[in-house]
C-alpha cells in the first residue's frame, strides 16, 4: 500500500479543487439549461395541440411526458454520480 504524506494529500486536495469547482458549476448549469428547454419544449408541444383542435386539458397532461423524461434523466445521472464514489 503506498503511504502519502499529510503535505502531498493537501497539495492533491488544492489542486483538484479548481477542476471540482468548474465541473459543478458545468453540472449546475447543464441542470438549469435542461429546465429551460424541457419548459419550452413542453409549451411549444401543448401550443401545436391546442392548435391542432385539441383541448388544453388533454394537451397539458400529455405535455407531462416531458417532466417525466427530465426527471428520470436526472435521476440517471444521480444514480451514476453515486456509485463512482
């Protein structure tokens, strides 16, 4: 088993740290990106419904696939996150 001194661990730890923080920031702003287009996906696909005759109601609870999508999406990447470590 190889032994790290407490003063190479810390440099390790200081190194990583700026790679971390920008893959968070990455993360976040994927998060938020893919709320946004889910968002306008699901209006933009309800809009065509209701123009094609349909009503609101039907045309808002079949839109609900795409939340549905997003979430397991989500869900995917957390549960991948969480057995890397």
């Amino acid at each position: 088993m190889i032994r790290m001194s407490a003063a190479s661990i810390v440099t390790s730890l200081i190194r990583f740290t700026p790679q971390l923080g920008r893959m968070s920031l990455s993360l976040f702003w994927t998060y938020l990106t893919l709320g946004r287009q889910v968002r306008t996906a699901r209006r933009a696909f309800e809009k065509q419904l209701i123009l094609q005759g349909m009503k609101k109601e039907d045309a808002e609870r079949l839109s609900v696939c795409y939340e549905e999508l997003k979430s397991s999406m989500i869900s995917m990447l957390k549960q991948g996150m969480i057995r890397s470590f």
